[in-house]
C-alpha cells in the first residue's frame, strides 16, 4: 500500500511540476514576443501571429496582473514576469517537497 501511495506522490508531484515549468516557458515566449512587437518584429494583418499573441495574452495576462503593483517600473521595462516566475519557481519547489515528504 506504501508502494503504490509514494509511487502516486512522485507522479503528482511530477505532473505539477511539469506544469508549472510549461507555464514559465508560456511566460518566456510572451516576454520575447512582446519586445519583438516593440521592435517593429510583427507580420501585420497576420491571422497566425494573432492568434498566438491573443492565446499567449489570455493565458499570462491574468497572472502577470497580480505582480504589476508589486514591481517597479525602470523606465519602459516591466519587472512583473521576472517577479512571477521567481514565485512560480518558490511555489513548485515547495509544492513537490511537500508532497513528496507526504
């Protein structure tokens, strides 16, 4: 019954893990995508970059939100992703610890 137990904490724990580093990588793409449209880098009347730059919004939008009042401004640069992704990372390396701990 332990057997089957810590081998279902370790798959858990993996699966969050999992998800919460795609969404990191989710968080970078929106990163280099926004300095590419700030660049001038964008296919105009595109319906395929849209469409990615729409999904990446509604997808980072929301999270990033909650750290805009936390991080300071420097100039044009916004600190909000590096902000949420160093807590993404605090949250998944406590998260796993202790569901592996159990």
């Amino acid at each position: 019954m332990t057997v089957v137990l810590a081998s279902a904490r370790v798959t858990i724990s993996d699966y969050i893990s999992a998800v919460i580093q795609v969404y990191v990588l989710v968080i970078f793409a929106w990163i280099v995508l926004q300095w590419l449209i700030n660049f001038g880098v964008r296919l105009p009347y595109s319906r395929a970059t849209d469409a990615i730059i729409g999904f990446l919004r509604d997808v980072c939008e929301p999270f990033l939100r909650l750290f805009r009042p936390l991080s300071p401004r420097l100039g044009g640069l916004d600190l909000s992703p590096l902000i949420a992704i160093v807590v993404l990372e605090l949250v998944n390396d406590f998260i796993v610890q202790g569901i592996l701990r159990g």
